[in-house]
C-alpha cells in the first residue's frame, strides 16, 4: 500500500473492508491517502502485483475497483 508516498507493508490481514498499515515510526496525517492498488505511476502497487502476490488473476482485483470508501 502507498500511504504518505511511501509504499509500506501491510501488517495482518485483509478483513472485510479493514486493514492495517504498517508504517514503522514515520508519521502519519490523519486523513492522509493510502492507495491499496493503482496504475503504478506514484509507486503504488499495481492490480497485478496483489494478484501476484494472492495467487490469482488481476482481472478479479479489478472488478473490485470501484467500491471503495472515502
């Protein structure tokens, strides 16, 4: 996940529509973006590489985009 420009890992898992950051000592503005997936322009993971990464296929992590909470 991309979260103050820096991709940092995830800490746990997925659950649902929740999920922890890991973000080691760095701080962090409340309300600040953090891109689970994206195009990979700004360093962000791409759909692939969570497909990669969950041993599926990005077609399915894209049909998810869309749905999420601001």
């Amino acid at each position: 996940m991309l979260v103050g420009g820096v991709r940092r890992r995830g800490a746990g898992r997925i659950a649902m529509d929740q999920c922890l950051v890991d973000t080691g000592n760095d701080q962090v503005t409340v309300g600040e973006d953090a891109v689970v997936f994206g195009p990979g322009d700004k360093g962000e993971p791409t759909a692939a590489e969570w497909a990669d990464w969950a041993g599926t296929t990005d077609v399915l992590l894209n049909r998810l985009e869309g749905k999420t909470r601001h």
